[in-house]
C-alpha cells in the first residue's frame, strides 16, 4: 500500500481545528484505517503514531477547540 506524506495531513488541517481523537478520525475518514504515512524523517508511520510525531514537532498551535495547524511549518516539497 502506498504510504502518504505527513504534510498531506496537515494541509487538510487548514483552516479546521481538532482535538487528538477528531484529527485521528478525519485522517481515517480522508485516507483509509489502514493508511500508513511518512515524513522527511520517518516512514511506515500509522495514524497514532502519525499524530504523535507532529505533535513532538510542534506542528500544531491551539486553536479554539483544541489545536490546528502551524501552516509556516508545513513543509513544501
């Protein structure tokens, strides 16, 4: 199965504002359950732990309902 970037993720996040268990459900209803993804640093990551490694990254800023996207750090390649 062909395995999708982690900023494809995160593009989906413009403009929305989740809660951990909210992302991790519109990522399986965008991609798949059993969608695996990877990043400029890691691969064959599952959605938890996709979730998990932006998290440790920063990658989000809060939001009024829990978080949303840092779009300055979404990668473009």
């Amino acid at each position: 199965m062909e395995q999708i970037h982690g900023h494809e993720v995160l593009h989906m996040m413009e403009g929305h504002s989740y809660t951990e268990n909210s992302l991790k459900e519109a990522i399986k209803e965008r991609f798949g359950e059993e969608r695996l993804f990877y990043t400029c640093s890691a691969d064959h990551l599952t959605i938890d732990e996709l979730v998990v490694f932006l998290k440790e990254r920063k990658k989000f800023i809060p939001a009024e309902s829990g978080f949303t996207v840092d779009s300055s750090k979404i990668c473009n390649h």
